[in-house]
C-alpha cells in the first residue's frame, strides 16, 4: 500500500490518510499503512505514527533465527571476480595434466602413533622451544627409511622404464599465499630427525616470506601432503609428476581401541597413498604402507 497513490487529500484506498513523509516513509520501510492508525486530524497518518510502528514489536520478524543457525537475509550479494595468483595458475595446470595423464590408484592404512608421540615428547623436553620436533618429522624419517625397501615407489615413470632414484628426497607440500609450494628435504634417510625438523622449517620460513631457493623447491622422488592440523583425518592427494607416489597424512587422533578384549584409549593416524599404476599396483602400495607401520609402532628405529 505504501506505493500506492494518494488523492489531493491525502487519501489511499480503504479510506487510509497519510501524510506525504508518512507516505514516503511507509515506501522505504515497507509498511502496509493499512495496519497503521493515525494520531493526526481525521485520523491521518504522519510521521510520529511512522516512527512509533517501527519502535514497536509488530515489526519484528515473526521468526526469531536460532542461535545457533545464522539468520537468513533477502539481501543479495553481488558475484565477485577475484584473479588467479600466477601460483593458482601453476598448480591448476600441473594438476589437471596429473589427474588426466597419470593412473591413480589410492590405498589406506590406520597406524597406531602412541609410540612415536611419547618419543617425541621426550625429545622434544631436551630441546630448546625453537628447535621442538613435529610429528610431521617422525613421518618424514620413517617414510624415507621405508622407500629404501621399496625403490619402485621412489621413482619416476619414463615411457618404457622405470627410473629408480639413488636418493630419497622427500618433497612436503606446504601452503603459501596463492597455494601450495612443495619443499624438498634431500637424503632424508641419512639425516636424524632433530636435522630433518630444523632444514624443513627453515625452508617452510623461506617459502611463506616469498625468499625461496631453487633447491628448497627441486628434485623430490616422493612426497608427502600433511592435513592433520587442520583436523583432517583422511583425504587424498594428487601424484607430484615426475613422482610416481604421495602419502596423504590424517591427523593423530585419540580414539577407543580394543586390546587384549578391553576398550582403552589409543592414538591413531590415516595415511593414504596415491600411485601411479604404471609403475606400481595394489598389492606393493600395501606392503609399503605395512612396513611403513613398524617405524610407527617401534619409534627408536626412527632416532637412532
């Protein structure tokens, strides 16, 4: 009613009176004048009648948004257009050539971590604040010294042949501003833990300041994709070309485990390997995946 005209009078239809400002008041806000009663002469409507209704509780919603679930406005948002970072634009490419030129195939295992994370924190009481391992560095340790049984996943498919690199370097995705860099910790299977964790986090420093070395980003053979920080505890991820294998790392977990036919508390972990299937199947992946886990269960293997 409130778009509707009014006669010389300032009359609406249905006998309603208004005042031109109340009139151009009701249009804004969007009140039916009909459900308001006028204070001025012969009942007309002006603006104190205006400001009175919107004081008052009939023009509340009559559905009052949960706290918990956000309230749901009529108003739309306009589309925005943002341009890809140049790294987006690398990555999308690099990734879509994997996915379309690579077979993948994805294999899974639970681990039990309550051995690595108590060797880790009595490590971790020795050292300097700055220096404090992550679990993320046990994984990096155990996953180079299990390539070395398992060459065949530390290498890359070249048409006809398999290379099998002599080196386990071990790439670690590690997001950045526009997305993702894949920094490499070269001969991770002769280093000690302490020496992986201090070379990954100057590099990962490197990487998020923008001040990158060539080398800290060349050279991988195998890689590993770590998303348990955020909670994550299973994903895949997409094979790192030339590579032939990725390990996807869920989160450690504590959750009821059944031992000796009791419920106690335990510590676990996901982790998923994607593979390239012409250079590797089902059966090899899980025997990795498999060995991998005596390094979990037997952590002093990781730091001697």
């Amino acid at each position: 009613i409130g778009e509707k005209q009014a006669d010389e009078t300032g009359k609406l239809p249905k006998g309603v009176k208004a005042s031109p400002l109340a009139r151009r008041m009701a249009k804004d806000y969007e009140i039916d004048l009909g459900q308001i009663t006028g204070s001025g002469t012969n009942g007309r409507i002006v603006k104190a009648d205006i400001e009175e209704y919107l004081k008052s509780p009939r023009t509340k919603p009559s559905r009052v948004a949960s706290p918990m679930i956000p309230a749901i406005t009529d108003v739309s948002l306009e589309d925005e257009v943002i341009q890809l970072h140049r790294l987006r634009i690398a990555i999308g490419r690099r990734m879509t050539d994997a996915k379309q030129s690579v077979p993948h195939f994805y294999v899974t295992h639970e681990y039990d971590m309550a051995g690595v994370m108590a060797i880790r924190r009595q490590v971790n009481s020795m050292l300097p604040e700055d220096e404090k391992t992550s679990v993320n560095d046990y994984i990096l340790k155990a996953v180079a010294l299990t390539l070395r049984e398992f060459p065949n996943l530390n290498a890359t498919f070249a048409g006809e042949q398999i290379i099998r690199h002599g080196h386990v370097n071990i790439g670690v995705a590690v997001a950045v501003e526009g997305g993702l860099l894949t920094i490499v910790n070269r001969d991770t299977d002769h280093k000690s833990v302490h020496q992986i964790s201090q070379e990954v986090q100057a590099m990962v420093s490197r990487a998020r300041s923008g001040k990158v070395k060539p080398d800290d980003i060349e050279g991988s053979t195998f890689s590993i994709s770590n998303l348990g920080m955020f909670g994550v505890t299973h994903f895949v991820a997409i094979i790192n070309p030339p590579e032939a294998a990725i390990l996807a790392i869920g989160a450690v977990r504590e959750i009821p485990v059944v031992e000796d036919n009791h419920i106690v508390p335990g510590l676990r972990m996901n982790a998923t390997i994607s593979v390239d299937h012409r250079v590797s199947d089902g059966a090899e992946a899980a025997q990795f995946l498999q060995a991998l886990a005596k390094y979990f269960s037997e952590p002093l293997r990781l730091v001697l």
